[in-house]
C-alpha cells in the first residue's frame, strides 16, 4: 500500500516537473525579449528540474542514488538562479532595453 | 525507452552541429559548439561509455569553451559573411555522404551482440581484467595497462600542445597596436563587479576539486580516471580565474610551476615503464613492480593515472592562462 | 630482457623521456641543442644496430607491458620499419648538427628549448609510427609528431610560417582523422586493432562496402598527410616557412612515414584481402601519382625561392614513391622503398646546402644567390651533385631508383611504356630546375657587387655534414646494397605471405 | 526497427559532412577550428556507437558478480577517451595559432590574409 502511495506520487511529480519543463520551453518561443525569457526559463530550470528529481528521489528509495540525486537539486538550487541572474545583469550591463509595452511595432518579436 | 531518448538526443546533436556552424556570431556558435558537446556527452552515457561521457562533458563542453572564448576576446567575434557558394566541395561532400550512407546498410547495428567487435579482442579483456588486474573498472584496466603504451602516447601529445601553446604565444608582435593598460586590466579582472556570481562561483570551485579528486583516486572502481580528473580540475582553475581574474589564476598556477609539472607527469609516466624495464620485464609491465603481479598492476596503474592526471590538469591550466593573460595588440 | 632485446622501444622511448626534460632548460647557451643532438644520435646508433638486427635475424617483435599481442599493443620491426628508423633519426641527426647556426641566425635564443623540445617529439612521434603494430597506436604517435611540427613550422622567421602553420595544422588534423575513421571501420568489422591480426580477419568480410570504405579513407587520410597530389598545397608552404634546420628534417622524412604508413595498409591489410577491390583503389592513384611528378617538376620550373622549388621537386619524388606503391607489383613496391632511402639522401643533401646558402645570403630567393658558386664553392658543388643526383644520372643514389622505378612500370606493358616516357619527361624538368641554379650560382654576376663582400664558405659542420651526404649518394649510388637487401626482404615478405 | 539501429551511424555522417563543410568552406580561423572539433566528434560517436550491447551495462563490474551480465565493450571507449584528448589539443594549437595570426596580420580572414601576403 505504502509503496503503491510513494510511487504514484512519484509519477505525479514526474508528470508535473514535464509539465512545468514544458510550459518554460513553450515559454521561451513565445515571450518578446530576453528578459522575459529569462523568466520563462527559470520555470524549467527550478520548478522543473526539482519536481522531476524529487519524483526520481521517490522513484528510487534509499539508496546511494537518492543521495545523488539530492546532491544534484542542492546545486541545481544554487547555480540555476545564479546563472539566470547573471544573464539577465550581462545583458543589462551589454545595453540590452527590456522591451516595455508595445508603443514601438517595429521592435515585435525581435530577435536575440 | 533508452533507445528512443538514444535519438531524440542524437537529433539534437545534430541541430546544434548545424546551428554551430550557421551561427555568424562566433560567440555564438562557440556557445553552440558548448551545447553539441554536451548533449554528445549526455548520448556517450546512454550508449554505456561513461568514462567518455564524463571526459566528453568536462573537455568538450567545458575547457574548450573557455578556450573558444578566451580565443575570440583576442581575435573578434563576427565571422565575415561570404556570399559566393563554393559548388565543389559540396559536390565533394554529398558523394562522400552518399558512400557513407549506403555502406551503413552492411554495417553491424546498434547494440547487435553478435557484431565482430564484440566476438574478438574485447571479451578476452571483460574476462581476464579480474584476474590479471582486478580492478572493476575495465576501461581504466585497459587505459592504463593492456595500452597504456596508447596512453603514454596521449600524455606526450597534450604535453606537446602546452609546450606548443607557450612556444607559439612566446612570440610577440614587433609593433603594439595599443591598448591601456587599464583595458587589459579590465580584461583579466573576470566578473568581479558580479558579487552574487563569485560568492556562489566561489563555492562551487572546492566542490568541483574534490569531486576530480574523486574522480582521478577511485576511478578505478567507478567512471574516471586520469583524463577526466585533470580536465575537472582545470576547469576548477579556470573558474577560478574567470571569477577572480585571469591574473589571480596566473598567480596562483604560474607558468614555470606548470610547465614542471606537466613534464614531470609525463616523465613520470614514462619512468614507470623503464623502471619495469630495469626490473626486468618489458616497457610498462607493471607485473614486476611488486612480488604479486597483480599488486604490481594496482601500484602501476596508481602511478601513471597520476601522470595523467597531472600532466592534464596542469596543460589545460597553463594554456588557460596563457590565453587569458594575453594583451590584445 | 638484456638492453638489446629492449632496442625496439628504447629507440621511440628514449627521446621521448627526454624531450619533456629539455623544455625545463634554461634557453641559455647551445644545452638545448646538444641535449637534442646527442639524444637523437643516440636513437640513430639504435636503429642501425635494429638495422643490422633485422638484417641478421628477419622481423623483431617486442610487446608492451608483456600482453599476449592483440590484447596489448605489439611492435613489429621489418626490413623497412629498420630502414624507416634509420632515415628518420639519421635526418634529425643530420640537420640538428647541420643546422645550429641557421636556427640560432632564424630562431632566437629565448624560444629554442621549447623548439628543441618539439623537435624531439616530432622525431618520437615519426619514430613511434614505424615501429608500432597497433593501427590505433599509429594514430597517436601521428598527432604527436604532426603537433610537434606544427610548433616548428610557426617558429619560422616571417607571418606566413603563421598561416602556413595554421593550413599545415588543419590539413593534418583532417587527414589524421579520416585515418581514424577508417582505422574505425576497420574495427568495426574485424574486432581488432592490430594490423597482422586485422590481415588475418580481414579475409572473412574483404567483400563488404565497409572495408572498402575503411580502405579508401585510410588512403585519403595518409595522402593528406603525405602531400600526394592534389592535397600537396601545404607542403612547399611549410618548408618554405619553417626554420631552415627543420625543413632539412621534414624534407628527408616527415612525409615518407605517412607513405610508409600507406605502404603497409596497402600491401599488409588491402590488397592481401581485397584483391580486386584494393587494385581498383590503387588504380585511382596511379593518375594522381602522374598528375603530381609533372606537375610538381613543372611548377618548380617557375618557383622563385629555392626551398619552395625543392617542396615542389618533393612533391613530384613523392609521386615517384606513390607510382611505385600502387603498381601492386613486387618490383613495384621495391621500388618505392629504395626510393625511400634514396630521396631522403637527396633531399637532406640539397637542403643542408640550402641552409648554407640561406644562412650566408639570408635570403632563399635564386635570383639573389647570383655568384655564390665562386664565393661558397664547396656549398655549391654539394648542391649541384646532389642535384645530379635527384636527376637521376648514373652513378649516383637517385639513378638506383629510377631504373628500379623504371623496370617495375615496364611489367604493366603498353601502359608502361607512357608511364616511363612520362618519367622522364619529368626528370628533364628536373634537369631545368637545377641547371637554373648552376646558372645563377656560376654564371651570373651578383645585381650588387657590394653585398657580396661578407659572404664566406658555410661553417665547417655544416659543410662536413653536407659532404657526408653528398658522398652517401654517390656511394649507395655505386653500392646499392643496402636499401635494396632491406627493400627487397620486406617485399619478400609481402609477397611471399610470410606475415 | 532495422532502421533505428543505422540511426547512429546517419548522424554520424551527417556531422562528419557538416563538420567539413565548415573546414573547407569557412574563411574564418576560428570557424574553422570549431568545424574541425564537431568533425572529431563525429568520429567519437563513430566509435563509441560501436561498444554498445542490447542490454549489456557500462565495463564496471562492481560487487558481487552477476553470472550472464552483459558489458559494453570497453575498447572504443579507451580509444575515444584518448582522441578527446587529441581533439582539445589540436583546438587549443590551433586557437593559439589564430591568435596569433591576428596579432600580425590584423584579421583571421583567409581572404584579407591571402590579400595582405599578396601585396608584401
């Protein structure tokens, strides 16, 4: 029965970390600017990635991977925020305008 | 299932070497060439090779990256665009393809146990490494001691890129463009206004050490070995200078060190092999170092992994530096 | 195992336990350079004495790390791999003592212990490709020496030894890696690395398109590396570019390994197993090889700079060398490997008088050279012998192998006969490229008198290596022996299945 | 499902074409350099597409052997790890070369390289 509980949960986490990769990569094709994406990205890279690997955790039990796995969301944790706030400060810094309301037509869906 | 993610990674493989090499910005694509590389390595993994998966990461996807950058800060980064499409080779390419792709139909398929290479050489080496060896992994058997004569061979050509990376930049342009010294500092500072990015850089670069530690000392019971370890720790450093300045990680790795290093790696390497020689058996027959062969093997292979290991990390390290410390004329 | 037995080796370990050592030292003083020319006169003492072994006793094998041979790697040392040994440390041997002087006038001091160093590697690397009979080891010890001498060639005193460099570089890499792509496929159908093993193997699957593959790529990959016509563009670039010493070094032997390399695949692996496959293979060259003689004399008719006109004239002897390989004859392939020994002679002696020249003149353009017979007499009667001897006029080395040359093509009969007048057609263009020398080493008075005044005879080590070689040709000229014993037992042995 | 097993061996040649195309029809040194790296990668999934076995786990034997366990061969791997090696090699002379180039000449270009050595 136990195990029954933990694995469907562990289903559902997976289902729901796909889910949330998903709508971060639909995310980043479809916002305007590089800022944006950024955030659509960060969907991925932290809800994502953490539901998936907690489901996998659940997946596995306790054994020496569910150890790894943990070790792999710590660093996740700590290297995905940074990452994305590093891209998104460099462009800043580059001169990179966040777009902001759509006054200007001609800068639609410019590319980066 | 392993299969099917087998391909969509290998179709991606393949859209990112097709986006590497369409991207104008070299920045770009050298970024793009980062991203192959990884998802080759992640494709090495699902076919069973993850010592080379791990190496393929930590090369491909990581140092030659770095290398990429540091080489375009030097050199620019567009690529001029040439509007003349040149007929013959394409020509040339699409029989070459062609010959290639209607040979395959006769090749072995994927995973197919009866193919020749898995009935001649390689069982004798997954049965006899237990006996003769016995360390679990078969590919570091293998590496370090059935070819280790191979291996030596690789030292001594990533020995001869350091030496012809500092032989090649030793040289200076007879008339200096110009650039302050203030933009060269600004160069190598790294990211040092980027106090959230270093703190958290920062804690990442021990753990990066020590997981090559992991790697070089207990890779034969687990993926790793000498190549991977050093590639690991070098990309340690060059984070290090990436986040503290190129000048600090020059300081802290300095050229003359290096290059010891690097040639006593390789030095000690070879000096395995003629100590067996001396000992009576031929070049790198561990089995003389030790009364029981099979010690003798751990103790060579011990040794000339950490050649390995040195000789890499410290080459990658010195060619890091040597780019990154380069004024740009 | 006693010293000698550890020879096969010792001659590839030897320099290469030094070299690493020799990029530590201080690039003060002529350490570096006696450091490397003691080490590789040491590795020539060896192969002579694995020479004469194998003369004695027939093919030596030695296995690394003890392992049963296809499991470890396995060195397999035959008439030509001891032949190979021999030129290739004799000619770093030659043009390190040769050329000291025009390397500290070329190269400074600062940068020549890590030139040294690459020397040694690059010697190693070639060393290494002879002796091994592994075709993966092969590939490793190719990129050992091909990066070495991409180091050397960019030491060069002007920008283009940069880009001359750089094209050298990818044009190795990519031959280097079609290599192992066939080397690859090989592989994949036989399970084995080790080339007698692989001969073996082969016999089971020789009519697959595979191994046809493999073989073409191995082909193309060693081509690229040899300079064979039409993928020879980089070739007189790199000599021209390089410092003087090194081009003495790569002109004798850097790209005969990569034939050597051609050579066994052909007649170990290819044609043993493939039979009429591998003769359509070879067939496909034998136009190249033509195509790359005329040319190549044709184009050093015209070349302004006397190390540019040898890179050419080695670009036709190499089409020589290839035309011997792929006339799948035994005569054939004797041929080849004589000219092996012959040309590497030729050329060592032609660009050791070159060094001189350049040394005295600084420049390698012919049209300044004007005079220098009367004021270097010495340097230029060497030059114009061993020019005779690239000829091919009796008497001398390069006469043995045209006439060898000659009888293996008449064995194909009416397609013989063109090829012989072809040959020639292609010496008489050697004959114009050299006598343009004699006319403006003997005939010409200098543009400008003055700039003559300084010019004295080259130093003496030089001139005594350089009359070693010329005499060398007019020896193996008059007594051929040697090159023709060890050719003739290794084409023995490919013939006669033996191995 | 034949097919799917040839698939490797299409992606294979397909890098090995598009890594050329960038070796010979690129004018950048750089480009160039990149190009030459996916072309050895092509070579390593060459390789490495080799040592798979339908169901068969990575050469580590660890613990208590399983009898009928099935290992990848491990001999393309040895040989692949080494080419890496050769490949980051190759691209870091390279590199330096470049580097060089456009120290003295101002441009990694072949075309402005072939034009400034014409005129000199």
């Amino acid at each position: 029965m136990m195990e029954m509980i933990v694995d469907g949960l562990s289903w559902l986490l997976l289902a729901g970390g796909g889910f949330f990769v998903l709508v971060g990569g639909v995310g980043v094709i479809r916002m305007p600017d590089l800022y944006t994406r950024i955030h659509a990205a960060s969907v991925t890279e932290t809800l994502g990635t953490m539901l998936i690997l907690i489901g996998l955790m659940l997946h596995s039990g306790w054994e020496l991977a569910t150890f790894k796995l943990l070790a792999i969301l710590v660093f996740l944790l700590f290297t995905g925020p940074v990452s994305s706030y590093a891209l998104g400060n460099t462009a800043l810094l580059g001169g990179l305008k966040p777009e902001l309301g759509s006054q200007d037509p001609s800068k639609e869906g410019r590319d980066l | 299932m392993i299969a099917l993610i087998g391909l969509v990674t290998l179709t991606l493989v393949a859209v990112a070497a097709i986006a590497t090499v369409m991207a104008t910005n070299l920045f770009v694509a050298s970024m793009w060439f980062g991203i192959f590389s990884l998802l080759m390595a992640s494709n090495f993994f699902i076919l069973d090779a993850a010592d080379v998966a791990l190496t393929e990461a930590a090369v491909g996807a990581g140092v030659s990256t770095v290398l990429f950058m540091g080489a375009l800060a030097l050199t620019g980064e567009k690529e001029a665009i040439r509007s003349r499409v040149s007929w013959f080779p394409m020509a040339v390419l699409g029989v070459l393809a062609l010959a290639l792709f209607v040979a395959t139909f006769q090749q072995p398929m994927l995973g197919d146990p009866m193919a020749p290479v898995h009935q001649h050489v390689a069982p004798w080496y997954l049965e006899q490494t237990p006996n003769l060896i016995n360390i679990p992994n078969v590919v570091t058997a293998i590496l370090a001691s059935f070819r280790g004569y191979d291996t030596l061979g690789e030292v001594i050509v990533i020995f001869t890129a350091g030496i012809g990376v500092l032989s090649v930049l030793s040289f200076k342009p007879k008339r200096r463009q110009t650039i302050s010294s203030e933009a060269l500092a600004a160069k190598v500072r790294g990211v040092q206004h980027h106090s959230i990015l270093r703190v958290v850089g920062k804690l990442v670069i021990p753990l990066l050490m020590l997981f090559a530690l992991v790697v070089q000392f207990h890779g034969k019971y687990t993926p790793g070995g000498g190549f991977s370890a050093g590639a690991l720790f070098a990309a340690a450093v060059m984070l290090y200078g990436i986040l503290e300045g190129a000048d600090r990680s020059a300081k802290a790795m300095p050229e003359k060190v290096m290059l010891r290093l690097a040639a006593f790696g390789a030095t000690l390497y070879t000096s395995v092999g003629l100590v067996c020689m001396l000992l009576g058996g031929a070049f790198l027959d561990y089995n003389v170092l030790w009364p029981d062969p099979v010690v003798g093997q751990y103790f060579g292979i011990l040794l000339v992994e950490f050649g390995v290991g040195l000789t890499v990390t410290t080459v990658l390290v010195m060619i890091f530096n040597a780019f990154a410390n380069r004024p740009t004329y | 195992m006693t010293l000698t037995e550890q020879f096969p080796v010792l001659v590839v370990v030897l320099p290469l336990f030094v070299a690493p050592l020799l990029a530590l030292l201080a690039s003060r003083g002529n350490l570096p350079w006696l450091v490397a020319t003691v080490t590789s006169a040491l590795t020539f003492a060896m192969a002579i004495a694995l020479a004469a072994q194998v003369m004695q006793t027939g093919v030596i094998y030695y296995e690394l790390g003890n392992w049963p041979v296809p499991f470890g790697i396995g060195l397999t040392i035959g008439p030509l791999s001891a032949m190979m040994l021999m030129i290739i440390s004799g000619a770093s041997t030659v043009a390190l003592v040769a050329g000291r002087e025009s390397m500290n006038a070329e190269v400074g001091k600062a940068h020549q212990a890590l030139l040294y160093s690459c020397w040694l590697l690059a010697m190693t690397g070639l060393l290494g490709i002879t002796v091994t009979g592994d075709a993966f080891n092969i590939f490793v010890f190719m990129e050992i020496s091909s990066l070495a001498s991409y180091v050397m060639v960019a030491n060069g005193p002007k920008r283009q030894a940069l880009t001359a460099s750089f094209k050298y570089l990818v044009t190795g890499t990519l031959g280097a890696t079609f290599y192992l792509i066939g080397v690859g496929y090989l592989y994949m159908m036989t399970g084995t690395l080790n080339i007698a093993d692989m001969a073996v193997r082969l016999a089971d699957v020789s009519d697959t398109l595979p191994v046809m593959i493999a073989g073409g790529f191995v082909i193309l990959g060693v081509a690229l590396k040899a300079a064979l016509f039409p993928m020879h563009a980089w070739m007189p670039n790199a000599y021209q570019r390089a410092p003087t010493p090194v081009a003495i070094f790569f002109a004798a032997c850097a790209t005969k390994v990569a034939l050597f390399v051609m050579l066994r695949f052909q007649y170990e692996l290819l044609l043993p197993n493939l039979g009429p496959q591998a003769a359509f293979l070879s067939s496909w060259l034998i136009p190249l090889c033509v195509g790359g003689f005329l040319v190549g004399s044709a184009v050093a008719m015209f070349e302004r700079d006397l190390k540019r006109m040898l890179g050419y004239s080695s670009v036709a002897q190499l089409g020589y060398i290839v035309l011997g390989i792929s006339l799948a004859n035994s005569a054939g392939v004797t041929a080849a490997m004589i000219h092996f020994f012959n040309h590497a002679l030729i050329k060592a002696a032609l660009f050791v008088a070159v060094a001189g020249m350049v040394l005295r003149f600084g420049s390698s353009n012919i049209e300044q050279l004007a005079g220098v017979g009367k004021r270097m007499p010495w340097t230029t009667l060497g030059f114009v012998l061993a020019g005779v001897s690239l000829i091919g006029v009796p008497l001398t080395a390069g006469f043995i192998s045209k006439w060898y040359l000659i009888q293996a093509v008449l064995e194909l009969g009416g397609l013989g006969i063109l090829l012989t007048i072809l040959i020639l057609v292609s010496s008489l263009m050697a004959v114009v490229y050299i006598w343009k020398v004699v006319e403006v080493a003997y005939f010409k008075e200098p543009i400008d008198g003055q700039s003559m005044v300084g010019v004295r005879e080259t130093p003496m080590p030089l001139l005594v290596v350089l009359w070693v070689l010329v005499l060398a040709n007019i020896w193996f000229g008059i007594d051929p022996s040697i090159p023709i014993t060890l050719a003739e037992q290794e084409a023995a042995g490919f013939f006669g299945g033996t191995r | 499902m034949t097919l799917l097993g040839l698939y490797n061996y299409w992606i294979f040649i397909l890098l090995l074409v598009v890594g050329l195309y960038a070796v010979l029809v690129k004018g950048n040194y750089v480009k160039r350099m990149i190009g030459l790296g996916i072309f050895q990668s092509a070579v390593f999934l060459l390789y490495i597409t080799m040592d798979k076995v339908e169901g068969g786990t990575g050469p580590i034997m660890q613990g208590v052997p399983v009898p009928g366990q099935i290992y990848a061969n491990p001999i393309p791997q040895v040989l692949i790890l080494t080419a890496i090696v050769v490949g980051i090699a190759v691209t870091a002379l390279g590199l330096a070369l470049a580097i060089r180039i456009r120290e003295e000449y101002g441009s990694i270009e072949e075309s402005d390289i072939r034009r400034l050595d014409h005129e000199s």
